[in-house]
C-alpha cells in the first residue's frame, strides 16, 4: 500500500475518526460520573441547609432545657436529648463488648467447622435484616417476654442487637490487619493464646474498632422505627430518675426502668402535626440529630485515616 | 542444670515442687474460660436470629388462627384497625414495592455510574476526597430523609406536578434511592476493583478505550458483585421505614401508582406501634405477622441473588 493510495489515507481517516469518538465517550463518562457524584453531595448538601434554615430560630439555650409542651413557641428537647444519652449508654455498654469478643473469637479462637460457618452466615444475615424487625423482636422478647416493659433498658438492648453486625465485621477486620508476625513472636517468648489477644492483638487494632464502633453508634443514634415499635413515648414531659442518689448506696438503677423519649421519636412526633410551629422544632431537633451523627462518623472517619497513614509494620 | 542438682535442700521443708501438670493446668483452665465466653459471645448472634424467627413465627401463628393465610394473601383491603376488619397483606406490599422500585430507579444507575467512574476513571485524590462524602450521605439518619422529602423535595414535585398529593409514594422512593446510592456505590466499587489488573491491562493493550474497558470488560467481570451491591440496595428499600411513614402516607391503598400515597408494611407497624394496643389482641398480632412478610420478602430477595451471583461469578 503506497502512501499515494486514496483509499489509504481515508481509511487511516476513518480510523483517526473512530479513535476520536471513543475518546469522546471517554470524556462524556468523565462527566456523567462526576455529575451522578454531585446529586448525592448536592443532595447532602441541600437537606442541611434546608434544616438549618428552617430550624436555626429555635437553636437557643432553652430549646435543649424545656420539656415538649403543647404550645410550639415553649417546646424543647431536654427529655429526648437525655433519653438519648442514656440509651446509648445502655447500647454501647452491652453492644460492644459482646460484639468485640464475637469478633475475637472469629478471627483468633474459631475452628474450621460448621458451627462457625453458622455463626458467620448469621452474622451476615442479622446485618440485612430490616432494622424494624429487630423493633419487633424486642418487642415480644424484651418488653413483654423478658417483662422489662417500655424502659430504656429495653431500648438499649434492641439497639445494642442491631449494632452487633456492624461492630463485629470491623473489629474482624481490625484484628485481620494485625500482621501474623506479632502474634507469632508473643508465643515464641511463650505467651498464651488469650495473653497474645489482650497485650499485643487488640491493643494494635484499637483505632480500627474505635471507627467500627463510633459508626455503629452514629447509626444506633439515628434510628427511630426500632424504638417506636418497643412503645416509647412521643410526650415526656419529667427525666428520668438520677443515677446519682444522696441516700446510699449513692447509685440508683432505677433510671434503666424509667420510660423515655429520644432525639429521633421526638422529631417525628412533631412532624407529624400539621402546624408549621411544630415543623420549626422538627428541623431544629433535625439539626441537632445530624450534628450528632455527622460529628461522629468525621471523627471516625478522620480516625481511620489518620490510623491508616501512622502505621507502618 | 548441674548447679540446681547439687543445691542444698532443707530436709524439713522441701520447697514445693509444681509438677508441670499443675502448672500447665493452672496456665490453662483461664484460657479455656475465655475461650468459652468469648465463643458464647460470637454464638449470640445465631441465637438473635433464632429468638427473631421464633417471635415473628409464634405471634404470627396466634394471628393465622384468626385470619385464614387465603384471605390474608388475597384481600385487597387491609383495614385491621376499623370496624369493618379486612386482613390482605396485598396493599401493604404493594406499597413495599412500589417505594423500592422507585428507589432503585435512582440508586442502581447512580449507585454504578459512581461505582465505574471511581474504579476506573477518578484519579486517587478524587476517590479520597469523595468517599468520606459518600459515607457521611449514609450517616444521615433516616428520619432526617423523612422530613426532607416531606417538606422539601415533594413541595419541589408539585412545581412540576400540581396534582401531587402531599404523602406520596415518588417522593419518599426519590429520596430513599439517594439515602442507598452511597451503599450501592461502595459495594460495586470494591467488586470492580477486585477484578485483576491483568484484565484492564489485556483491554488496553488491544487498543481499548477507558470506556471500553469499563463497560465491556470491567463490569461483566464484576457482574457478580454488582448483582450483590443491587440485593443489599433491595434489602434497604423494602425494610426501609421512617422515609415512608413521614413522606409517603399511613394510608393502605392497592396501587401501583407512584404518585399516589400508600402504606408500606414498615409503615403500618410504625402506626400501630404508635397507637396503645392491648399486648395479645389481634391488632397487636398483626404487627407481627407484617414483620414475618417483611423478613420473608428480604429473604426471597437475598435467596435470588444468592443464585444470580452463583450464576455470574467469574473466576480467575
């Protein structure tokens, strides 16, 4: 083929042609992807300002110190921000350690057989499981069942089961990023097996089960349709009774028996009046929620990267 | 050893010697205690599925002795809290339905889309920069999204659709479909980029295109994952429930029309919880036999792409 041939110069052309429209398709992707990515951050970006703006009035001193009332103007969230507390207290004092030592014994202690392939797969399947029918469960096993009525203990344990999944796939994976050589060389010097696990094992994968645990926390705050099935209040207008006590012993149990309200039951309470004043505090307890959680998971976020760039095995 | 043979011993008190057994015994019985409580620890979690299938099941039970399962699969009327009592599940999950179509039309284009342009297109600062962003959107707790479609993207509808009624089943789906994009996204992510280089690498060295590569080598490789970045996207929708029951209604209503308003299963036991019923009554059994059709639909949804995923996996 000489370089005088006319039909080799329009094939190389075509072909010239043809590399151009598939580039082309190369850029036009470029930008299909990067508008898909702004939706989901536009949106992000949209629904906050959408709350503050509507909430930002009733941010003040008294909204966080007043008890929900019938008039809008005087209404606050004092009960609901220290049910959630206190719930949470329950939820991460018995959602995390049981989740940590289920992690330990998958990854560490588990035999290859076909108990723990049951104990995965249900680890698995709890996790796809909708988070209102752990409302459900509770609300035959722990309210009625169990006998510990609508109670913030109650509360606590459902959220502590809906965690579980998601603490122990991050711990499991904290303790996998741990390299074997540690663990070999704390039994050479003839260390036990539990001795490896608690001074060498976790103490190296803290970071990794601070992330997983912050994140299931920030989840565990969030949610609304678990509580609301095991029968908390939408109206509580009193606290709790104190932990703290004047008489001894000095330290009461009788709040975890006490019936609450939480951030989350508290919005959806209000928005579910039609009048606007009550929407006002809906958005502005809104704003507080997704403080809360977004603080959370930046702080766990910001952990695991900074985690990630200071070790170095 | 020579030294300690030859110590003196005291006659009278001859310092205890720990046989090895004691010792190891001692080192050991700890061990095994942990082993077990951390092994009960790990078993917790079949037990919670047990206790689970097992309220869901007895109360249900006490329920289908009242209301027979053909009614209860074929009326078109659910209606247990009037005085005229209909007990068809229909309505309800054709609610179900509808809201998670809704929200996969949005979440599975978007959801991929970002889940090819992250693996194959952005550069590494992007990636670090937008996947932060990404998880932050499926941080947001979902009664937030409740309030969100009800007062902002459904009076945004009505511009463009006057006749919209204020609960309804497009808005609460819309805004679902962005609340599961971020869940999508991560899953298809990470199944991309576990195909092996070597592959791309092939495609490139053919003369393939960035865009080629991705779409016609890329995700047929990944197929697999995707079709489980879609179950888990399902999973969400269905069980998904105070999006619906702020923003599409806690009316049941046969339709299959997004723009009307209807109840979702997750909707209905939110309204019934909220309400005061007797523990043991009928209307308080029928919550629970809700719960079951819910467990069962992500089931079946999970069971299919078990099978899809067995069907498409490639190996290397």
């Amino acid at each position: 083929m000489s370089a005088a041939d006319p039909t080799a110069d329009t094939r190389l052309h075509g072909i010239r042609a043809l590399i151009a429209r598939h580039k082309r398709w190369d850029y036009i992707f470029s930008v299909i992807g990067l508008v898909a990515m702004m939706i989901g951050i536009v949106t992000l970006l949209a629904l906050f300002i959408d709350l503050v703006l509507d909430g930002y009035g009733k941010l003040n001193y008294d909204f966080f110190t007043s008890f929900p009332s019938r008039r809008a103007a005087g209404a606050g969230i004092l009960s609901a921000w220290v049910g959630t507390v206190l719930v949470m207290l329950v939820t991460a004092l018995a959602g995390v350690p049981l989740g940590v030592a289920a992690a330990i014994y998958l990854e560490e202690y588990a035999p290859r057989n076909w108990m723990t392939d049951l104990i995965e797969i249900n680890v698995t399947n709890l996790a796809g499981v909708p988070s209102i029918v752990y409302g459900l469960l509770a609300l035959g096993l722990f309210v009625y069942q169990l006998d510990l009525g609508q109670s913030i203990l109650a509360a606590g344990l459902t959220l502590a089961l809906l965690i579980l999944p998601v603490v122990i796939v991050a711990t499991r994976e904290a303790i996998r990023a741990v390299p074997g050589a540690i663990r070999e060389a704390a039994y050479a010097v003839g260390a036990t097996k539990w001795q490896t696990v608690a001074h060498h094992v976790l103490p190296y994968s803290t970071a990794g089960i601070l992330t997983g645990v912050i994140i299931g926390m920030a989840r565990a705050i969030g949610e609304t349709a678990p509580i609301i099935t095991i029968g908390a209040l939408t109206f509580i207008a009193f606290l709790p009774p104190s932990p703290v006590t004047t008489e001894p012993p000095f330290i009461s149990f009788d709040w975890l028996f006490a019936p609450f309200t939480v951030l989350p039951i508290q919005m959806f309470s209000w928005l579910s009046r039609p009048q606007a004043a009550f929407l006002e505090n809906a958005a502005a307890t809104g704003v507080v929620i997704i403080v809360m959680t977004l603080a959370m998971n930046a702080v766990a976020i910001v952990i695991r990267y900074r985690f990630r760039k200071r070790i170095k095995w | 050893m020579g030294p300690l043979v030859t110590q003196p011993l005291d006659p009278v008190n001859p310092p205890a010697q720990p046989s090895r057994f004691a010792y190891q015994a001692r080192r050991h019985l700890p061990e095994r205690i942990i082993q077990w409580i951390l092994f009960l620890a790990a078993f917790s979690a079949v037990t919670v599925t047990i206790a689970i299938v097992v309220i869901l099941v007895y109360e249900s039970l006490g329920f289908f002795r009242h209301v027979s399962l053909w009614d209860f699969l074929t009326d078109t009327q659910w209606t247990p809290l009037f005085s005229d009592k209909h007990f068809g599940i229909l309505p309800l999950v054709a609610g179900t339905l509808v809201t998670t179509f809704v929200a996969l039309a949005v979440s599975v284009p978007l959801g991929t889309v970002i889940a090819i342009y992250l693996s194959e297109f952005a550069s590494h600062s992007v990636r670090e920069i937008v996947k932060p962003f990404l998880e932050l959107l499926s941080g947001v707790p979902t009664i937030v999204y409740g309030y969100f479609a009800l007062l902002f993207v459904t009076p945004l509808l009505q511009l463009f659709l006057p006749d919209l009624p204020g609960f309804n089943m497009l808005s609460a789906g819309l805004v679902m479909g962005i609340m599961i994009i971020p869940y999508v996204a991560s899953v298809s992510e990470d199944a991309m980029r576990a195909v092996p280089m070597h592959i791309r690498e092939g495609s490139y060295a053919m003369g393939a295109t960035r865009f080629q590569t991705a779409i016609r080598v890329v995700t047929p490789a990944a197929t697999s994952g995707l079709v489980a970045a879609y179950i888990l996207g399902i999973s969400r929708a269905v069980g998904e429930t105070m999006v619906v029951a702020v923003a599409a209604g806690t009316q049941p209503n046969l339709t299959w029309n997004p723009l009307e308003g209807a109840a979702t299963i997750s909707a209905y036991i939110v309204q019934v919880s909220l309400g005061d019923l007797p523990h043991g009554s009928l209307e308080y059994q029928t919550i629970f036999a809700a719960g079951l059709v819910l467990l069962l639909m992500t089931l079946a949804f999970n069971v299919v792409g078990h099978l899809l995923r067995k069907r498409f996996r490639e190996a290397y």
